[in-house]
C-alpha cells in the first residue's frame, strides 16, 4: 500500500508492549571507496638520457587508468603508458600519477638523474651474466684491491709464511671455460640495473648479526657458484652498473617466491674504501669483497689485469691484516698466514714463454699480488668463469710454485679486534608518521661514528640522511648504522590508514 511506504533514511519507530518503543537505525548505503594511487618503482636512480618504465596501480576504483606527467619543466618527459626519458642535465625529479577517476588522488615518485660517466665508469658495464664491464675497476684507484705493490719491502718471515702453505705446491687457476662436476668453473657474477632490476628480500640463516640488510636486486636468475645444486659456498654476486653497489651472497637458496636465503650477506659501494666492522665476516671468510679479486676473460682480453686477486690457502692464522677484517681459525702459529695476506711474483721469474692468458695472470701476481681470502686449497687463485677461456693455457699456471712467491711486508697484524667509539643513532623519525594509502613519508636520521646505513624492510643500502618510503601497509621500518667498531639499530612506525 502506499500509504504504508517509509522514505529512504527516515527513522522508523516501533511500538512495544507496555508502551515503549524502540527506534530502528536506518539503512544507509556503503560509503564510495577511498581511492589511492602507488607507482613502482619508487625512488629510480638513472643517468642522463636513461628510460625508465613506471606502474600505476589504483585502488578504491574500476577505473584504473592515470595521467602521468613530470612535475618539473626540465624534468624529462613521459608517455601516456609511464615510460620515463631522463633530461640530458643531472638533477632530481618527480614523477606524477593523477587517478582519472579522482584528479584529487594521485602519487609521486622521486628520480635522481645523474650525468652519463666517461668510458670506463660503472654505469658503462654491460648488463647480463659475466657481462664485460667495459674497463671499469671496482673501488677508487687507491684502494688496496688495486694499489700496486711490486715495490712494497718483502715480510721478514715471507720465507716461513710461503713454506707453511707449500713452497712446492704450484698456482692453480679455480675458473676456466666447460663445466666441473656439472657446473661452470668459478665464481660466476652477473651485472643488473637498478632501474630495471627490482630488489627482493633475503633472509639470514647463519651470521645475521654481521649481514647487511636487504632488500637487494638479485634476480631469479642468478647463478649459483657451483651450479644450483651446490652443496659448497654456494656464492651469488651481483653488480648493479647503476649505484655502483656489489651485493654478495654466501651459502644462497632461491626461494620460490623470488626471495633468497643465504648464511650472510655484503654490500660494497664500489665509489668508497668502506671496510666492514672489525671481526666481522662478510660472504668472504676474511670479511672482503670476492668480486674485485676474480680473474676475468673481459679484462684478461684486453691485456691487462689491474687489480689484486683472491687466493685460498689451507690453514690460515687467528689473525687478519687489513683490507680483511675477520679470521677463520684457531691457529695461531706467526708461520700461519694472516686474512688479508698479500703475496706477489718475485720480480725475478722469467714468465716470457708463458701463453698470452697466462701472462696476463702473472704479470698481474708481479704488479697487484694475491689477496688471502679463504680457506681452502693451496694457491687457488679464483676467477669468473667464461667458456672463452683457453684451459690448457690457464693450466701452465702450476709452473708456477710457492716458492716463486713473497709476502709483501705486512701492516698492523690483527690478533684481536681493536676497539673505539660504537656508532649512534640519535634521532630516527617519519614524517608525516601516519599516511593515507598510496602516499609516502620521509624516514630522516642523524648518526655518529657511521659509515654505512641501511633502511629494511623497503629500501635497503641508503646514503645521506633520510630516505621516502611507499609503504602499502602499516610497517616497522629498522635502520641500521655500522662503523668500524660495530653497529646500532632504531625502529619507527609508518602507519598506514584506508
């Protein structure tokens, strides 16, 4: 009946027994959704003239679709489906995504253009598994990786140390072309883009307490030193040509959902001579990067190797000498070779009949020597492998015996971890510390005694003195500072309302 109908929203008022009556809320509708925007990838690094490929993911709305634009004049430019061309002058811009169902709701991204570097710089590396790196030398010329030693006064006990690990024992080169028990012989590397290269979680199952923080950009498709079944060091390095960062995993699983696991992890700026903490352990025994000392075809095919490279010895000592900053041994003879031992070829050997690969490898042990970085077999010098190696040239290498070799006189050697000032956090905050859905907040801090920083779960290795951050759900952010002398962590809350 009509006379029975109730306008939609009005109050209806029932009558009970006795008298009373209840009122009945009305029905309302479901409110409109809250609609939000996020972009990935967030905070892009590129350099000049670089092309960046940018997602808008919508929420709250069936109409997913965006405006993108760059909100600064000489910022570069954008197409209609997201794809970013830096401007050919360095700066930093904002990308912007404006919801076409709410021009009210959008997002914002921030990129770092830097200039295009000379040849021979990081960001020249070609991109790929064992890529060339195309004259680049990781870590500034003075760092003790590429400082020329072929001057350096002998070790007074050089004669004993060289005994200890096998004066009779010849070189052997660990890398060379075709596969060992199933697998390339090596260390294999692979060098990636931050901007195309995106960073996964990695999850610590052995020396968590002296890993960096990820998350880093190692891709699903990263070899596995050994191959993936592997039960050795399971190693896993990866450049990325666009931070100059090196990401270095020991003992690495790949999990099905693209995260990794791994005993420890390193992260290496590759500009800077940072050394890890003192008595820390890196995916290296000694605490060193493994990278810079491989042998690799693209430098041996250019003529020359210059830089240190990695050997492995039986029994090393209770000490290190620095570049290396942890031991992995009980012994503690002065016959033992310390970590971070650096032995050259004696000026005096003739190594003219050597094939053209193996010169190069000996003309490098004359001039940069062999860095101490693990324990194992005697005079194992490692190397990438590449299937245009030449093993019968590599294996005239064992012409070559300990007794050809000398310590190169060490520094400060290292029976206990030197002490001094603890870095500190002081302030560690967000602002704002509440966000709607889709928007950022900047995470900023002040340290001391820090050399190093790294900001987990979102954005990994950072530098500078605060980060933004995209967080999709309330999150913990943890941010870890590390000096010579250990580290310290702080926590703040981002949260994140619908």
């Amino acid at each position: 009946m009509r006379g029975m109908g109730l306008a939609f929203g009005a109050l209806l008022t029932l009558t009970m027994g006795c008298g009373s009556s209840k009122t009945v809320l009305p029905i309302l509708p479901p409110p409109p959704a809250s609609i939000s925007v996020f972009i990935m990838p967030a905070n892009v690094s590129l350099w000049t003239g670089g092309t960046q490929t940018f997602t808008a993911t919508v929420t709250g709305s069936t109409n997913t679709a965006v405006t993108w634009s760059v909100l600064e004049a000489a910022g570069g430019t954008i197409t209609t489906a997201g794809v970013y061309t830096a401007p050919a002058t360095a700066g930093t811009f904002h990308v912007q995504a404006v919801s076409a169902a709410d021009a009210t709701k959008s997002a914002q991204t921030l990129v770092t253009v830097s200039l295009q570097a000379p040849a021979g710089a990081c960001n020249g590396a070609a991109l790929g598994p064992g890529a060339s790196l195309q004259g680049f030398l990781p870590f500034p010329a003075d760092n003790p990786w590429n400082r020329d030693v072929s001057a350096d006064p002998v070790d007074p006990n050089s004669a004993a140390i060289i005994t200890f690990i096998g004066a009779g024992t010849g070189l052997h080169p660990d890398f060379g072309a075709g596969l060992w028990a199933g697998a390339p012989i090596g260390i294999p590397y692979a060098v990636v883009g931050s901007s195309s290269q995106a960073k996964v979680p990695v999850t610590f199952t052995a020396y968590g307490s002296e890993s960096d923080p990820g998350p880093t950009p190692i891709p699903a498709t990263a070899a596995v030193e050994g191959g993936s079944a592997s039960t050795g060091d399971r190693h896993v390095l990866v450049l990325d040509r666009d931070t100059c960062t090196l990401y270095e995993l020991y003992r690495a699983f790949l999990q099905a959902d693209g995260s990794w696991t791994a005993d420890s992890a390193a992260t290496w700026d590759l500009k800077a001579n940072t050394l890890r903490p003192y008595g820390w352990t890196s995916a290296d025994a000694a605490g060193l990067p493994i990278f810079p000392g491989l042998a690799r075809y693209d430098e041996v095919a250019a003529g020359a190797i210059n830089h240190a490279l990695r050997f492995t010895v039986p029994t090393s000592r209770k000490a290190y000498v620095l570049p290396a900053t942890h031991w992995a041994s009980s012994n503690t003879s002065t016959n033992a070779p310390p970590m971070g031992l650096r032995v050259r070829l004696k000026a005096s050997v003739d190594i003219s009949a050597y094939p053209a690969q193996a010169k190069v490898v000996l003309t490098a042990l004359k001039r940069y020597g062999l860095i101490l970085a693990d324990n194992g077999s005697a005079w194992f010098i490692s190397g990438a492998p590449d299937d245009r190696w030449d093993n019968t040239q590599l294996a005239t290498l064992s012409g070559i015996k300990g007794s050809d070799l000398e310590v190169v006189q060490m520094s400060i050697v290292y029976t206990a971890d030197p002490t001094g000032s603890a870095p500190t956090l002081p302030t560690f905050a967000a602002s704002p510390a509440s966000i709607a859905k889709g928007a950022s907040a900047l995470l900023s801090w002040t340290s001391a005694n820090a050399t190093r920083w790294f900001l987990s779960p979102e954005v990994g290795w950072v530098t500078g003195g605060s980060a933004t951050v995209h967080p999709t759900a309330t999150t913990t952010y943890t941010l870890e500072a590390q000096g010579p002398y250990g580290s310290v962590t702080r926590t703040v809350q981002v949260v994140v309302t619908p």
